[in-house]
C-alpha cells in the first residue's frame, strides 16, 4: 500500500510538471507568432495580461480585412498594419518572413501585401506585449528591432511616445482615417514641433491646422481647455540620442486610455476604469482655434463680435477684407506707430524708448525663442535692448520667450494662457498713463476727501461706544505662549482693536451667520475695504486645532474658486480669521429659500456647479498641497457678487502628501451628517472619493432646490440621495429638477448633471469618478456617460434616539462628530 502511495504521489508530480510546461508553452505561443507560426485570417494572439489582441477585422460597412491591435473588443482599435494596403478578401496570413521581417501575405498567390521593411537578415518573433506594443525581437539577442509604439496609425496609449530629433530629423507622429469607417491615412497629423518649448501640431495636408502652444511641465500654455484630467501623467523627457518626447501613462493600474487623432483634425479620448469605459470626449475646436485665422498682429477672442481684433497702435492691412470677415492678412501698425529702437540705439535724444502693452491670457504666438533667463524683469530689458524683439512673455517653467518677427496665431482666452508684452511706440504707453494717471488721482482725492470726513465721525462715536467694553481686558500686544509658538510668519496679523472698530464691536447687526466655529461678522476697515470676521467663539466644540488647521491650509492656497484668507488675529485671547467679504453670502441662502431660490436660474447654477468642482479639482490635484476639504457642502459654498462660489471653512480639512496611499484613516470622524460617504461615516477612511461624494449630494442639491436633510421624515428614504435613485430606478429621473428652473432648453444639461451627481455618490469609493473626471464631465460634451451603480444613502431608522440625532445635526450648518453607532449604510 505504501508503495502505491509513493507511486501515486509520484505519478501526480509527473503529470503536474508536464501539465505546467504544456501550459506555459501555450502562453508563450498564444501571445507570439513566429517563422513556425502563423496567423490565418480567422485566428488571434493574446497579450499575457489578455487586454489586447492581434488579428484581422473589418471597420463596419467594409468587406476589406485589415490586421490590427485593439483593447478589449475590436471596436477599440489601437494600431493598424496594412491600413493603406487593404485585403480585398479573407485569405491574409501573418508570419515571420525570412529575412526577419513581420510580414502580411496574401495566401493564394504569395504576395507581401505589407512589411516591417527592415533590413535585417536575423531569425526574430513578433511578441504581443502587455502593454499593446507589438514588438520584433532578435532572437540571438533578444534586442528590439522593430515596434509598432514606434509606428503608430492614428491612436496613442499610454506609454507610446510623440517624438522628434532635432539632428536626424527623425519623428513619431500620428496620422488620422479618412473617415470613422476608413482607416486609410488621412489628411490630418500630429507631431512635435518647435522642441526647445515643445509644441503638438495637428497637421491638415502640409499646412499648420492647430497647435497646443508650448509645453511648460504640467499644461500646453495655448490649450486651456486641456484640463488636468486631460493630461494626466503626461511627461516630457529626452533620449540620450538627443530625442525630444511627451509621453503619458496613469499612476493607477486599473486605468486605461486611447487617445485619437480624428478624421477631422481634433483629439478624442476614451478612458476606462478596470476594463470599463469610464468616459470619452473629444477636444472641441472653434474659429480662433484655427491656425492664424486673424492673421499677423490680429488677436482672436471667440466671445467678441467679429472675432479678431488688432492689438493698440495697429489696424487692419486690407481694411475691406477685413470688414468682409476675411482676416487672414493681418494687422500692421498704423502711421505714426513705429518703434523707435534704432533711433534711441544710435544716441537720439528726440524720442523717448519703446514700451510694452500687456495683453492677459493670450496664447503664445507661434516661432518663439526660448532663453534660460529666470527672471521675469529682465525678459522685458532683453526685449527692449534688441530691435528685433517684438514682444516676450514669462513661464515659470519655460522662462523668457522672446519673438522677432510677425506675430502669429494669436488667441485671447477666458483663463489660462499667459501675459503677452507686446512692444509699442513709447507715445502710446505714454497716452495710456497719463489718461489712467488723471483719472485715478482725481478719484484718489474724492474719495480721500470723503473717507477722512466719514473717518473721524465714526472714530469718535465708536470710541465713544466702545470705550466702556475696553475696560477689564489684557494689553493689546499680550499673546499667550501658546500663540507665540504658532507658525503665523507668513500671515498678516490684524489688530483686535482694528477688527473691533470694523465690526462696530462686534454688533449683532453686522453678525453674517453663526457656525460650529463661531459667530462671522462683516466689517470694514479704515481703508473703505470690506472684510468678513470669523470669530471663534469660547462654547465651540472646536478648538486651537481647527483654527490653526485652517490657518495653515488655506493661506497656502490661491484659486478663483476658494475663499481667500486676508490674515488672523490672536490677540487678547482671541482666535479670529479675516476673509475677503461675500456679498451674497452662502449658497444654501439662495438655494434653500423658497424666494431666492428664483434668482437662481439653471445658468447661475451650471456655473456655480462648474466653479465648485474646479476649487476641488485645484485642492485634490493643482496645489501645492493635496488637500482633502471633508466638509463640503451648501453652507460652506460662498457667493460673490458675480454669483462665482468660493469654497470656504477649511477647518476640517486635511493635507495629504502626494504618493501616499489613496486612503487615509482618523479616529475622530467629523463632518455634516448627510454629506460623509459610509466608508468614512462608519470606518474613518477618507480620500479624494470622500470630497467627491459630498460634490454628488451638493450637486443632486442644486438641480433639486432641496436640502439633503429634508428627507428626514420621508416614507421611503432618509436622504436626497436615496430618493434621487429611488426616481434613477424608476426612469422618472426629470422629476427631481427643481421646478423653478425647469426650462425644456436646458433640460439634458440638467439630466446630465444628475446623471453625474449619481456617479460620484456611488456606495463604493473605487467607482466614483475622481474630480478631473467629473470636470471634464461638466465642461465637455462627452457623448456617452457610464450608468451609476447602486448609491450610497442611509435607510430610515426606526429608534427615537436615531432620529434625534440626525435631526439636531441637521439644525445647524457646523461640523458635527457623528456617533458611528447610529449610522446604517445601505
């Protein structure tokens, strides 16, 4: 018996290994072919990894074959072989030629339709590799002699390479189709250009179609729209042989991204999360985005009427094309307007030496020279000492560029770009100072005369007023200890007494709204400048912790759409921040109240949505710091008196260095009951996901005009996620827009901002979009969006003590802690 036993084991040894060694022969076969190995028409090989494969297929409404590379399904074509050399039927064959090559025959008679046309006579194999390269190998030495990353169609992957080499002249560019069902060669490429700031061009035929300006590290300067999803993990770098390459891939593995140039000359995307699609969009292009549409000197802005203008000091060369709407031939300066550097440089004392117009937002024009200088300053006295220089602009990155002949393919945008110093006569900046001189000196003494009367009136009666409360308090300057050790350097400390007269003492009718923080009051300083006090009250749950936390945060920040801290005082006990005044006060102000709610419309809120996602976008992703908010919400969301939202209280906020683990853990969970995700509520794990959950409950607010909270005593639900999903589920999503702004017009945009809302709410924090994603999602027309999985929202509890709490936490819009144990996810 034992020594069947043996026998056995034995046995099942031998056939385990010749089972292993079958199986890894068939891997290396099925993701290989060789010169013993072909490809018939109806036969593909496999990356390892299974995410690619290689064989023949047809685009649709064609009977040709063509051998291709896609990603997942045949519809996701990443690589085209023969895409000029059609087969005609089915009787195409792949193999390794003689030579070496990796060849296409047409079986019946022989024919090489197409080759890798290399001149090698080594054994080789073709290899599908994982990450889509299909890669000629030198048997003998295992050396790569031919890819096809280094040969592309008209698709980029991560990893694949835009490149040029300035001393061979050697590129990697990309070609588009003809059309969606034609991969023929188009008449559109892509390839890099101008390398010492290096640029992308869409090529149309021979001719410059489109460019994306200089690339400065992290953005193209001339492609605002490019937003940092966009560019994501983009990277340029340089070969040891003096190739010059912008490449991209994804920090996280499951991510994936197959970026086209498209039969019509612009840049699609497609990006999927663990083998789904998660969303595409494709880069739009207007007039001004045209290569030189207003010709030389002629500035284009696509919000004016007509589009292009000509800088101060210029006007139109042809004054009757141009009012036909043809510009193309430019601007030049007018009579008068010369520059007068030759005549300063030869000693002149007649004229005065040329100045520079600023010009905000611009798109670099096209043929600039790049220099090493680090200074700003000395960009424009470079300029200004050579008489060719016609202007100059500053990237931190970059540095001085400089251009000396015409300037060409201008663009003024909304945001982004950079400040474009064109050189002008120095009578034209002279006309411009002295007119802003007068006028701002004759407003200076107006105002100053009337301020010093209103001044001395309102010093005497507060002092007056105020004089009795002074009595009993600490000397000004006495700063505890504790205080003393605070990291305070790179903020503006107020005086207590300053900020007491701003707030008339901090009277009740100046008090803005009252937190869990403190009371916050307007005042306004001697200056006439309007300011906002938060003043930390001595019964707040919150502490020192908070108020440094805040204080650390949010002076470090600078962005459209962040509230912006003026300084701090510390005095006496205090612990006070001065923010930049809000007119409008806070969103749920308007949203939740059944009057304001009507100034509102779906425009004002669109923007109010955008703004708030790119403030979170700027702390997740373009700060210097990676900062997780984890109090989002209506309260916290303030309104200037553009309606623009600034996002504020940054108490709770947390700093997370870049590279450390997606998720972090706190014992202490604080918050807004309604808007923390469950993964946070109930376990203490937070991450970018958890700001993205309280965008989605704040954004399902906005389109419904209804507060998260007021579901509480709802028959079915507890909270406004719940009953939005209940609705998703029963297809009567329109139903949750709020009526007030209900317009037939608008309607998809609507539906699509629910539709959004609900990705980013979904239970598990991997399936939520990241911020750049929901960005990208708001301001791009993204045809196909994925469909929300189940939500995360709270069931209604049944106990007394359940209700209560969430009803006290929802009577007050400050940072509560929540008791884990009355939390349900669903």
């Amino acid at each position: 018996m034992a020594f069947l036993s043996h026998n056995s084991n034995y046995f099942f040894i031998i056939t385990f290994l010749i089972f292993c060694t079958i199986y890894s022969c068939y891997s290396a076969i099925n993701d290989t072919i060789t010169s013993s190995k072909s490809l018939k028409d109806n036969e593909t090989i496999t990356s390892n990894n299974t995410n690619f494969k290689l064989g023949f297929f047809s685009p649709l409404n064609s009977t040709n074959r063509y051998l291709g590379i896609w990603y997942i399904n045949k519809t996701n074509n990443i690589w085209i072989a023969n895409r000029d050399q059609p087969l005609k039927d089915s009787n195409g064959i792949v193999t390794i030629h003689k030579d070496g090559n990796f060849i296409i025959l047409n079986k019946p008679n022989g024919v090489i339709i197409w080759s890798t046309n290399i001149s090698s006579s080594t054994n080789s194999t073709a290899q599908l590799a994982d990450s889509g390269n299909l890669i000629l190998r030198d048997i003998s030495s295992g050396a790569t002699i031919w890819d096809s990353f280094t040969h592309p169609a008209d698709a980029a992957v991560p990893t694949m390479r835009i490149a040029a080499n300035q001393v061979t002249g050697k590129k990697i560019s990309f070609v588009s189709r003809k059309s969606d069902n034609d991969p023929s060669s188009g008449h559109y490429s892509a390839s890099l250009e101008r390398l010492d700031a290096p640029e992308v061009f869409i090529w149309k035929d021979k001719n410059i179609h489109w460019r994306t300006g200089p690339w400065n590290g992290r953005v193209f300067l001339g492609s605002p729209r490019m937003l940092t999803e966009y560019l994501a993990g983009w990277r340029f770098d340089q070969d040891t042989d003096g190739t010059t390459y912008i490449t991209y891939n994804f920090a996280d593995k499951t991510m994936f991204g197959i970026l086209s140039l498209t039969p019509h000359g612009t840049l699609k995307l497609i990006e999927y999360m663990n083998k789904k699609e998660l969303f595409r969009l494709e880069v739009d292009q207007n007039e001004c985005d045209f290569y030189g549409k207003c010709g030389p000197f002629g500035n284009c802005d696509n919000s004016t009427v007509p589009i292009c203008s000509c800088f101060d000091g210029f006007e139109p060369k042809n004054s009757v094309e141009w009012s036909l709407g043809n510009w193309t031939n430019g601007c030049v300066r007018k009579e008068g307007m010369n520059l007068k550097c030759e005549m300063v440089k030869n000693g002149s004392s007649i004229v005065k030496q040329d100045g520079f117009k600023v010009y905000h937002n611009m798109k670099p024009p096209d043929f600039n020279v790049r220099t090493n200088n680090a200074d700003q300053d000395k960009c424009g006295a470079d300029c200004l000492a050579n008489c060719s220089c016609l202007a100059y602009a500053y990237d931190p990155s970059i540095f001085c560029m400089y251009w000396t002949g015409e300037l060409i393919d201008l663009q003024k945008f909304p945001n982004g770009g950079v400040d474009l110093f064109v050189r002008v006569p120095a009578e034209l900046v002279a006309v411009k100072k002295e007119k802003g001189h007068n006028k701002s000196f004759l407003i200076i003494v107006i105002a100053g005369v009337i301020g010093a009367l209103i001044l001395v009136i309102c010093a005497y009666l507060l002092w007056r007023k105020c004089s009795a409360r002074h009595k009993g308090r600490l000397p000004q300057n006495m700063i505890t200890r504790e205080h003393q050790q605070m990291k305070l350097d790179e903020l503006p400390l107020y005086d207590f007494e300053k900020l007491e007269t701003a707030t008339n003492c901090f009277h009740f009718n100046n008090m803005l709204g009252k937190g869990g923080f403190g009371p916050v009051y307007k005042g306004v300083m001697e200056d006439g400048q309007e300011i906002a006090v938060k003043r930390l009250s001595k019964a707040s749950g919150q502490g020192i912790e908070e108020f440094m936390n805040e204080v650390v945060v949010i002076s470090k920040l600078q962005h459209r759409n962040l509230v912006r801290l003026l300084g701090c005082c510390v005095e006496r006990g205090e612990q006070i921040l001065v923010y930049e005044f809000m007119p409008n006060k806070s969103l749920d102000a308007f949203l939740f109240d059944p009057l304001q709610k009507k100034n509102l419309d779906w425009r004002k809120r669109s923007n109010i949505i955008e703004g708030i996602a790119r403030g979170i976008m700027y702390l997740h992703r373009d700060s210097r710091l990676r900062i997780i908010h984890r109090d989002l919400k209506a309260s916290n969301i303030l309104l200037d008196s553009d309606m623009i939202p600034k996002i504020s209280d940054f108490g709770l906020a947390r700093i997370v260095k870049f590279g450390e683990d997606d998720e972090a853990n706190t014992k202490r969970v604080v918050g807004t009951y309604g808007y923390m995700p469950p993964e946070y509520a109930m376990e203490g794990l937070f991450s970018e996901k958890s700001d993205v959950y309280s965008f989605g409950v704040l954004l399902l607010e906005i389109v419904s005009g209804r507060r998260n909270s007021s579901f509480s005593h709802h028959e079915d639900t507890l909270s406004l996620v719940g009953f939005a999903w209940k609705l998703w589920l029963e297809e009567n999503i329109i139903s949750l827009i709020d009526p007030e702004v209900w317009d037939a017009c608008f309607e998809s945009s609507m539906l699509r901002c629910i539709h959004i809302g609900l990705l980013c709410v979904q239970e598990l924090p991997r399936d939520r979009p990241n911020i750049s994603t929901v960005v990208l999602m708001l301001v791009s027309e993204i045809t196909h969006l994925p469909p929300p999985g189940r939500v995360a929202f709270v069931h209604k509890q049944s106990s007394k003590s359940t209700t209560e709490s969430s009803q006290k936490s929802h009577q007050s819009n400050s940072n509560n802690n929540v008791t884990l144990s009355e939390v349900q996810g669903r």
